[in-house]
C-alpha cells in the first residue's frame, strides 16, 4: 500500500497536493482541459485547499480557470470590440474612445476574476466625482463595460456579470432621472429667435437657430448641410447625411460625414419663408466674404461654417444655447414681474 504524503507538519496531503522544502510553499498540481499540466500555489494548507475547491467549481460550471486568471479587462474589451463587425464607424470609434480614455488606464490592467461588484461600483462613483462625469455619459461607459463582462461570461472566463444591476444603484444614490424634454411653445421661440438676434455676441446664430426650429434636423445633419443640398428653386432641403465631431485614430477629435441611422433619416425637407430668408441671407453673407469651407471625407461647400469657414463646434453651440436661454429668461422673469404676468 501506498505512503500516504505529509506536509512538514505531518498533515495527511491529498492527491495533487505537495510541500515544497525550499520556500515551504504548497502547491496543487493538476491537468485541466486542454490535457495541459497547471498549479496552483497557497502559503499554508487550508488556502490551498480553497483554492482547489474554486477550480472544482469552475470545472463543474465549465470555467476556464487557467485563462480567468491571467486574462485582463484591457484583453478582454480587445477581444469584444474585435467582434463588432457591426458597429458604425462612428460608434466603433466611439467605443474606443470612452474605454481607453476612461477605463483602460484605472481598470484595463487588473485580471477578470479580480473585478468585483464593489470594485465597479467605486470606479462608476469615481468618474462622476472625480472625472466630473455625467451619470448619462457613465451609462455609455457602462453599456460597454456590462457587454465585455457578457463576452467574458459567454466565453466561460468568468461566472457572473460585475456591473450587473450597478446604474440602478448609480442613479438611486445620485437622485437621477431622465428628463422629459418639452418642445418649446410660438411664444417661447420667437422671444429666443429675438433675443440672440438682438445680441451683438450671439447674433451670428441666428441663420443656424432659424434653420433647427423650421426644419427640425438634428445637429449632426444641419452641420453637415452643403450648399448643393439646398435646393432654392424648389424650396426643398435634401437631407442625406450628417458631420459629426468623434475621437479619430490617434484620439484626437476630427470630423467626419456620416449616413443616417436608417433609410427613413434620408429626406426631403420643404423650406418655410423663415428658414428660406435665413439660407438666402446667409449665402449672401458667404458670397460676399467669400465661400470657405472645410473639405470632410471629400465633401465641401459647407453652410454653416465660422468668421474662419470651418465647421462650428458642437460644444461652443450648445453654450451658446445655454448661455441665450440663461440671460433670455432672467430678463423675461423680471419683465413679467414690472408688468404683473406670468412669464413666457
């Protein structure tokens, strides 16, 4: 009959199981699915015996130990991103650009199996407070974050989903909620459309503004309007593609033209008198400084383009949105306070 191994302190080892005399570190040698021979190492007995129970679970849930612990959060987003075949660039892009800007230098080196709830829920926390980030931009992140941990799951890497459940919690601790935006009333328009044309720092917008409230285009597809899409004849607006301002290769933000989510995106936009008037006095203002534009993934004659003839930023527009509606309504709250009304 077989002597049964001890360790140093004549504890009964079980198969697999030895005591090394140089650094009396113990060791748990097994064969794993591939046929190839692997260990795993603990300082004394009863944490080696934990871990043997772990890959015994992992075994039994078809888990691949071996790869669990070496695989990163870094690898493992390059392994997902790599199956996005049907991301749109600009979303592939994107992606990138959120994970490497914001995860992959915090998180993107720890292993998988390290990755806990709680590590996710400090790292969400983190950039809200420290990143400044919003808990909209956090949900991006997330819906990143939660597909990579699904592919991990899926490819038997991991047992469960870290990030499972987190934004409810996010959004329950930070008291937020969607807001249901209203459209704005005639009254409410024209007091704005006033107002910044009566403002020598914001009256440059006017032609823009004019041409969001009569045609109702987003800001990627108005920024993206050439000349060539006007049809004046006819008063009709051919919309057909969009700019939009995304991280490039290098990380650096560029522009670039983008088609429309769906078929239906692609439209025939009649031209009211205002939004008529507005294009006509703006190419007169272009024809007479002379028309420069950009030239974006070959396409050029802009419309809305700066005293500089390059595209305005998405970001200097929605300050000065922000900054027109802020000053507007203080001065319409204290006009209705001096005449006894409600304000608009």
């Amino acid at each position: 009959m077989a002597k049964a191994r001890k360790d140093l302190k004549g504890r009964a080892l079980w198969k697999g199981e030895c005591q090394r005399t140089s650094d009396k570190r113990y060791v748990y040698t097994y064969t794993d699915a591939y046929g190839k021979r692997r260990g795993v190492y603990a300082n004394d007995l009863a944490e080696l015996r934990k871990k043997e129970q772990e890959l015994m679970k992992d075994q039994f849930d078809g888990i691949d130990s071996a790869k669990a612990r070496n695989i990163t959060l870094n690898k493992m987003f390059e392994r997902y991103i790599a199956t996005k075949y049907d991301l749109r660039p600009n979303t592939f892009h994107t992606y990138k650009y959120l994970y490497w800007h914001y995860v992959g230098e915090v998180l993107g080196k720890k292993k998988l199996i390290d990755l806990r709830y709680a590590d996710m829920v400090h790292f969400y926390f983190y950039l809200i407070e420290e990143k400044q980030l919003k808990v909209r931009s956090v949900e991006y992140i997330h819906i990143i974050l939660h597909s990579v941990f699904e592919m991990a799951i899926k490819d038997e890497i991991i047992r469960q989903n870290p990030t499972h459940g987190i934004m409810a919690q996010i959004k329950k601790k930070t008291g937020y909620s969607r807001e249901t935006k209203a459209p704005l009333t005639m009254a409410q328009q024209q007091k704005f459309m006033n107002f910044t044309a009566n403002d020598p720092v914001h009256m440059k917008y006017v032609p823009l503004f004019t041409f969001y409230l009569g045609t109702g285009c987003r800001m990627g597809e108005a920024l993206g309007l050439r000349w060539d899409d006007v049809d004046f004849d006819n008063r009709i607006i051919h919309i057909t593609h969009a700019a939009k301002y995304r991280p490039g290769t290098d990380d650096k933000a560029m522009w670039t033209i983008t088609e429309p989510k769906t078929k239906a995106g692609i439209r025939d936009i009649p031209m009211i008198d205002q939004v008529y008037d507005a294009l006509k006095a703006e190419y007169k203002v272009q024809q007479e400084r002379g028309f420069t534009t950009p030239t974006i993934s070959g396409m050029t004659g802009f419309i809305f383009v700066n005293e500089e003839g390059r595209l305005r930023s998405p970001e200097a527009i929605n300050r000065a949105i922000d900054t027109i509606t802020r000053w507007c309504n203080k001065e319409e709250e204290q006009k209705a306070q001096e005449e006894s009304r409600e304000p608009i």
